[in-house]
C-alpha cells in the first residue's frame, strides 16, 4: 500500500493506526472519492465522465453505483440538486463495518 510507504510505516502498521481510530483504508479512499467528485459536480461543468476519471474511477459506471450508494442520488442529481442548493455534501468517513457516523 503506497500510503504506508509514505508515511515510513508497514501495512499493518497503518491498518492498526487506522483501526484504533475507527477506520479503514477503503472508507478512507471512498470519502476522498467522494469528496474530490462532489466538489467537481457542484462547483464545475466537468462532465461526468471526466468527475469519474479524475476521483480514481476507470469504469464510469462503477463511479455512479458508488456516488449513488454514498449519496443517495446519481452524479447527475447531484448536480442538479446542488445548483439549487438542495445538497448538503460532507459524508463522514467510513467506519471498519462500513456504517457511517
């Protein structure tokens, strides 16, 4: 995992840092996902392919089933909605059994 390397620690090391702290890698990855795409989706006219690429996702499919199980709305609802100030983006990060807090 490169983010252990660069943080000088071993996998596991991190994992364990992350578990004393009630989180995950992945969760951690999603939320950073997550982030990256609703602020491209409410602050830009990038198109939605482009938001999937650049949040780290290869199959733009793959990226709305993502965003719409986080968000509860698709990429394109998304934006819709945060045109009209109806979305409110700040998802916690996830926690070891994948609820959220």
């Amino acid at each position: 995992m490169q983010a252990a390397e660069m943080m000088g620690v071993s996998t596991r090391s991190l994992q364990r840092r992350l578990s004393l702290a009630g989180l995950t890698y992945s969760g951690l990855l999603e939320q950073a996902r997550f982030d990256n795409a609703a602020r491209l989706l409410g602050g830009t006219e990038v198109k939605i392919i482009d938001v999937a690429f650049s949040s780290g996702y290869a199959d733009p499919a793959h990226f709305t089933r993502a965003f719409r199980r986080i968000s509860g709305c698709t990429p394109r609802e998304f934006r819709a909605r945060s045109r009209n100030g109806q979305v409110a983006n700040d998802r916690p990060a996830s926690r070891p059994n994948g609820s959220r807090t």
